[in-house]
C-alpha cells in the first residue's frame, strides 16, 4: 500500500506543474491541467473523505491544499488513501484585468 511519495519524485512532478503554469496568468484556474500532472505520476485529488475531488474554488484569491492520494490505492467501497507527505498547495489571485495569478506546487 503505497502512501508516500519520495523526494526525487516530488522534485520531478513539481517540475512539470512549473512548466504547466509557466504562464502564471490565466483566464480562469486551470485546474484540469494541473489534476493532469497528478495523472500523470499515476496520482488523484482527493477530498477530505477520500472520494476523488470534486469541488470548486471560491474567492478573488486564496490558498488551499488538495490532497491527493495514488489512483490503484483504493479500498472495497471506492476511497482511496491519502498519501502521507504530500498534496497540491495551490493559490490564486484575480487581478484588475480578470485574469489569475496561479501558482501550485506539491509539498
């Protein structure tokens, strides 16, 4: 049962979500792309339940943490573990013009 990630890992999936917010400015929060790094390393958001995220984001500007938790780590009704020592800290800002600053990275 896996519920760790280690640091080189961490290292290398903050290096891509780098890339995907490499514009820093958006019309919207892209959370799509960023849950697509999770995929990526064969992770999914989670909600405090252990259910896969499914919420919105509230506020001209904020910070929350999503955990996360690995996609095979799921027990008979569905939940899935938590990872232990790590999850998305993500904070956003809409500016004058409409747009938002995003920036997140795994901790």
């Amino acid at each position: 049962m896996k519920t760790r990630i280690n640091a080189k890992l961490k290292k290398h999936m903050n290096s891509v979500m780098f890339k995907v917010l490499k514009p820093t400015y958006f019309s919207a929060i892209p959370m799509d792309s960023m849950f697509g790094v999770m995929q990526e390393f064969g992770l999914v958001p989670l909600q405090e339940d252990g259910t896969f995220w499914d919420g919105f984001l509230c506020g001209r500007s904020a910070t929350c943490f999503i955990p996360m938790g690995f996609v095979d780590n799921t027990d008979s009704e569905g939940f899935y573990t938590p990872v232990d020592n790590s999850g998305l800290r993500l904070s956003w800002y809409k500016m004058e013009s409409g747009r938002y600053e995003v920036t997140a990275y795994f901790t």
